[in-house]
C-alpha cells in the first residue's frame, strides 16, 4: 500500500536533493537549473571531461488496494517517481584524460545513487530542513 507519511513534494525532494549535492560537493559542479523545479547540474574537468546529472519527476501508475484480503478492490492512483538521469561525453581520449573522466563519472554515480536512495519514499527530516533554511538564506 501507498504509505502517504513517507511522500515528499516534488519542491521538498528537489531541496533534499539540492542539499545533498551541496554536502557532497564534486569539484567542477555548476547547476544549471532548480530551485523548485527540475534540477540539472553540469560538472566539467577540463574540455574533454564533463557529465550531467538531471533530476526531474515522471507520473507512474499504480493499484492500490482500498480494503483487505486477496479479493480486495484496487483503485488506479498516479504517483510521482523521480527520475534520475546521467549524461557524459564522449569523445577521444589519452590515457590520463580516459582515467581522469572515469574517476568523475563514478563520482558523479555514486552521488546520483545516493539521492536516489534518499529519494526513494523518503520523508524530508529535521536535519535537511534546517540545511536547506540554510542554504536558501545564503543565496540571498
């Protein structure tokens, strides 16, 4: 069943993702979008090596049981469910320039799996609130 307790907005989840990647800052990094809406972030190690990381919500169907037992009625709801995307370049590289884009690639997944694993029904605790406060009174 849906837990409703565990959902977060689509504007909370891009906070909380916004949040993450400000904790975990991969050198390069420059958001391209958010606040509020989908977030796109670019990171650029020098001209051949770059990537994107792209959060952004897509409706997905789902039944939902409205009572108990195996015969129960089930009703059709729409849930938002993050979608999170990695794009990179690709071009020819050296060695060192091969080893340099691979390090940021792994850098940039673990850091994309990591807000996936937060995202996934999370709800938006006390902590990153107060992170996010934060953030937002600075950028003023």
């Amino acid at each position: 069943m849906l837990n409703a307790e565990r959902l977060i907005s689509e504007s909370d989840a891009y906070d909380l993702a916004l949040v993450i990647l400000l904790a975990h800052p991969v050198a390069g990094a420059r958001p391209i979008s958010g606040a509020g809406g989908p977030l796109h972030v670019e990171f650029q190690r020098g001209s051949a090596i770059g990537c994107s990381l792209s959060i952004s919500f897509g409706a997905m169907r789902r039944e939902e049981a409205r009572g108990a037992g195996r015969h129960a009625p089930t009703e059709t709801v729409l849930v938002q469910q993050p979608r999170i995307e990695i794009c990179w370049s690709s071009t020819g590289r050296s060695v060192a320039t091969a080893t340099a884009a691979i390090a940021l690639y792994r850098e940039v997944t673990e850091l994309a799996a990591l807000i996936a694993a937060r995202l996934e029904g999370e709800t938006i605790g006390v902590r990153e609130r107060a992170l996010v406060a934060k953030a937002e009174e600075a950028s003023r």
